[in-house]
C-alpha cells in the first residue's frame, strides 16, 4: 500500500524526472531509501550523451552494490518515476534490492509514447515482476502518473 511517506519520495522521483528534462534529457528519475527512511542515493536519466544505459535505476543498483551490505540492500525501497526497463529490473535483481515503488507504469509511458507519435522502444517494456519474479512492486500511483505524463508530452513535444 502506497503510503504518505511513499508520496513524499515519489514526488522528489518527479521532481528529479523534471530536472532531468529541463537538462535536455529524458523524464526520469529515481531514489534509494533504506529501511530507516534515509535517503541514501538519488539520480536522473543522464541518456542525452549518447549512452543509452544511463538509467537512475541502473545507478542505483551500481551504488548499493558498492555502498550496501545485501541484507541493507533487500530491506531498501527504490522510488521512481516510471517503471524500471527490463534492464534496470534485472540489475535490481541481482544485487538484491527490495521494494519498487513507481509512479507510472511502463504501459503508461508505452502508451503515451504511441499516443503522440513517437517510435517505439528499442527495449520490449515488461511488468517488472517479469524480469524479477517475487519482488515487491506498487504502482502506479493515481495523480503522478499525470505529472509525469505531462513530463514526457513536454521531452516529445521538443
């Protein structure tokens, strides 16, 4: 059940995505908290310089690979503001992160995608539970959905 604390970290996830975009990139963006309910690493995409794998889930998944130990890593959330790709769902699975929280779906940003003309992803998008079976997952979350759906009409309409 997607709480007033998980709102709280979905909205800076959102506010992240909207940095991103005014940088010239991609609307995304994401948050590691731990069990305590510190914030321990946060980032946004970084694609526009040409390097497609530059996803904060990705990054996320790099740093507590580094910085956590696996029991830490299984008790965290990963708050973001799309669906993790299958890419990002895999590195998340094998370095053992717990929870996922997203804001919109990859339906979603699938679908909206089509809606207003743009190609399609270069990556089949797949539910998250797909690429990791029995992780816990919540979203999307009614209201940022539309926020970030606003966020990506604006990256396409550039």
């Amino acid at each position: 059940m997607v709480d007033d604390t998980d709102r709280a970290h979905l909205r800076r996830c959102v506010a992240l995505a909207r940095a991103a975009l005014d940088a010239g990139d991609e609307p995304f963006g994401s948050v590691l908290v731990d069990a305590s309910g510190r914030v321990r690493f946060e980032d946004h995409n970084h694609v526009a310089g040409g390097d497609a794998t530059r996803h904060p889930e990705f990054a996320i998944a790099r740093w507590a690979a580094e910085h956590l130990t696996p029991d830490e890593r299984a008790a965290a959330t990963v708050y973001t503001s799309g669906e993790h790709c299958p890419m990002c769902a895999a590195a998340h699975g094998w370095v053992g992160l717990g929870r996922i929280v997203y804001a919109s779906s990859a339906a979603q940003t699938s679908r909206w995608y089509a809606e207003l003309g743009a190609p399609p992803a270069p990556v089949r998008p797949l539910p998250i539970q797909e690429v990791v079976p029995g992780v816990v997952v919540e979203g999307p979350v009614p209201g940022l959905d539309d926020e970030v759906r606003e966020l990506h009409r604006r990256f396409l309409a550039r």
